[in-house]
C-alpha cells in the first residue's frame, strides 16, 4: 500500500514526541552470566551494549502512560481533547482489554476511542499511517501515537540468539490536525506492506488461537520469541532500501531531501547497510540501539524523541522513518517535523 497525502485540508502535522524507557539497565557483562555469550559478540554483531528491563510491577500500559504524558506536556494539549490513542505493541497487557483503552483511560482520555495495532516492529509505522488517515479524512483533530513493549516478557532467556537483542520502553507522537497547510507540510506519505509467507521466521508460535498456550506438550520456549536471525537479517536490509526508495521516488523526492532517518533499531549492521544503500550522511541516521537494544514498536519513537532532544532534528526538517519486522510486514512515513513552539 502506497499513499501520499491528498490536496485537501487538513493536513496531519507531528507536533511532538516523546519516549519513556525503564530504570533498570541490563549490561552485555550481565547478560554473560545468564546466557553463554560476551560482550564483544553482541557489540560486534548487532552493536548493543545495554538495553532497559521493565521492573516487575512495570507492564506495557504503564511505560505507554509515561510517554504519552511526556507528549502531551511538552505539546501543552490537554488529554480531553484527544479524539483517538493508538497503542502498537507486540506486548499489550492483556489479550484484552485492547491496552489502548487502558492508556486512554489513565492518561485522562476520556472523549478518545482507543484500539491496539499489532504489526510488531513495523507497529508505529504502521499506527502513524493510520492515525494520518483519520486525521486527513477529518475524523479525528489530535490523534496519540505511542509504540509501547515490554519484550523482556516474551523473550527465551534460555536462548542467547535472542534474549541479547530484545528490550522495554516507549515512545509517542502527536498528531494534529491543520487546515491550513499546504502540500509537502506535515505527513507527506507513506508506504506499507506485509508478506505472510514469512511468517515463520520470526513469531510465537503458541499462546495464541492456533496454539493455546493451554494445549498438551506446549513448551515455555513456544511462548517465547523464536527467530531465524539471519533470514530476518536478509529481509531486513532488503525491505528497507526498497520501501524507502519506493516512498521518496513516489513523492518527488531523493534521499538528499531527507534530513533524518529513523530507522527501526534492531542491528547496528542493517542500520550501516542503510547509510551505505542509501547514501545517506551518517550524521542524518538516528543510532541509539547501543543504549537500548531493539523495542521494535518503540524504536523509531523513541529514536525519534531522542533525536530531537539533542537537536538532531530541526523545525521543517523532512523525516523518514523506516520499520520492518515479523509478519513479516514494513513500512515507510516520510514527515515534516513541526514541534509546538
Ligand atoms: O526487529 C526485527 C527483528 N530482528 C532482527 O532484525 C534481527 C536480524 N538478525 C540479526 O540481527 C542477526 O542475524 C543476529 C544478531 C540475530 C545474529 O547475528 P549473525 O551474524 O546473523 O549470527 P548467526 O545467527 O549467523 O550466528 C553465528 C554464530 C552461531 O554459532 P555457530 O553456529 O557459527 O557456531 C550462533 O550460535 O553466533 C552464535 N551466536 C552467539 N554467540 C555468542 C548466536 N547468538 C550468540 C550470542 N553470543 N548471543
């Protein structure tokens, strides 16, 4: 799927974003002691160093509400005035209640319909596009985006192929709606895919319809993460070029438009791959998976925030953000960035 923003008022602006990440920093040296690893293997093949844990009474709506308070402060918008939470995660609290209506709920949300989207690591992209719609189709004024995970929940810590990337944290975005701007303002476009084919090599394979996790014969490790990291690898620094080539050629732009890429945080290596594909300046790429390892919903949001916190990213500036991940599904946003001033 491919869209760009119509002529048409109004327009979706990012006006602000914002990120939560838990206290509690697992180090590679601690991670030595529980699976056999070191801190030289996973520095040099995915470039993470730590990664944040969610303390034990922490879950996934908890670190959501921390971020979408951030948002909503730094924007000065009252929570009243939010028409819809969108929560994309991987990790809702519960298979239900959709852990969107509990965010919505606690954040003081109350005039907001709420709902979860599950398209993993390509979850935010996935909830920014659709938040974009609504706005664009006048539905909704003020929509809140947040990518939210507690990974460290469904991850194998018998099985050191993944419980050395997987982390916690979120991050959310404000989106407004302007009847004022004009095309190339705010989100320009997006594009979005999904191929079921892939299905098995990244997934929980029980817990779910197909294989309830009361099923005779179900293991721990069926509930977990299972992931064939090198297929993954493959698809993940195919997907990226491709989606975002697609997305600049169809609106008229070229990489040297771009002013940062937000990339999902998932492997140094692809993140490297990008620059040298794209050809893009290293300096324009947000890298913070070092210190937080891959979210996968959470990642770009709170690369994002980070970016802009450091003044990586300046009023006007043309953001792509690219996600890939299990499904498998992608997809690509290309925004201007327009913080409340
Ligand atoms: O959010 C999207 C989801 N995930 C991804 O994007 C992940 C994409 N894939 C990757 O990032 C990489 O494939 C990994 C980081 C997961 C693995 O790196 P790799 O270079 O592809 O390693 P590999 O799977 O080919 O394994 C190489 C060796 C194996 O040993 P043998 O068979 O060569 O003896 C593994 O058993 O590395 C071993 N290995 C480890 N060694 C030390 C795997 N994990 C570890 C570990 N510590 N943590």
């Amino acid at each position: 799927m491919l869209a760009l923003a119509g002529k048409h008022h109004p327009r979706a602006r990012l006006t602000g974003v914002a990120s939560y990440l838990p206290e509690r920093v697992l180090t590679n040296a601690e991670l030595t002691e529980i699976v056999d690893t070191t801190d030289e293997w996973i520095r040099e093949r995915t470039g993470i160093r730590e990664r944040r844990i969610a303390a034990d009474d922490q879950a996934t709506s908890d670190l959501a509400v921390a971020a979408g308070e951030a948002v909503l402060r730094s924007t000065r918008t009252s929570a009243s005035d939010v028409d819809l939470v969108i929560v994309a995660t991987t990790t809702p609290d519960h298979i239900f209640p959709p852990t969107a209506t509990l965010v919505a709920e606690r954040l003081g949300a109350t005039a907001a319909a709420a709902v979860d989207m599950n398209a993993v690591c390509s979850g935010f992209v996935y909830a920014f596009a659709h938040a974009t719609a609504m706005v664009e189709a006048g539905f909704a004024r003020k929509v809140l985006v947040i990518g939210a995970e507690t990974l460290s929940r469904i991850v194998n810590w018998d099985d050191r192929s993944t419980c050395v990337l997987f982390a916690d944290g979120a991050g959310a975005a404000l989106l407004e709606a302007d009847d004022e701007g004009a095309q190339g303002d705010g989100v320009i476009g997006f594009e979005l895919g999904a191929d079921g084919s892939g299905k098995d090599i990244l997934c929980i394979p029980a817990g779910g319809s197909r294989m309830p996790s009361s099923t005779e014969g179900v293991t721990h490790e069926d509930l977990c993460i299972q992931m064939q990291g090198r297929e993954v690898f493959r698809f993940a620094t195919r997907i990226m070029i491709d989606s975002a080539t697609r997305l600049l050629e169809a609106a008229g732009l070229t990489v040297d438009d771009v002013d940062l890429l937000v990339a999902h945080q998932a492997n140094e290596r692809i993140l490297d791959h990008a620059v040298e594909k794209l050809e893009i300046p290293r300096e324009k790429v947000v890298m913070n998976l070092d210190r937080y390892g891959n979210t996968s919903s959470a990642s770009i949001p709170i690369a994002l925030a980070e970016a802009a916190e450091r003044g990586q990213v300046a009023p006007g500036d043309l953001v792509l953000m690219v996600g890939f991940g299990a499904g498998l599904t992608w997809g690509a946003a290309l925004v201007r960035w327009e913080p409340r001033a």
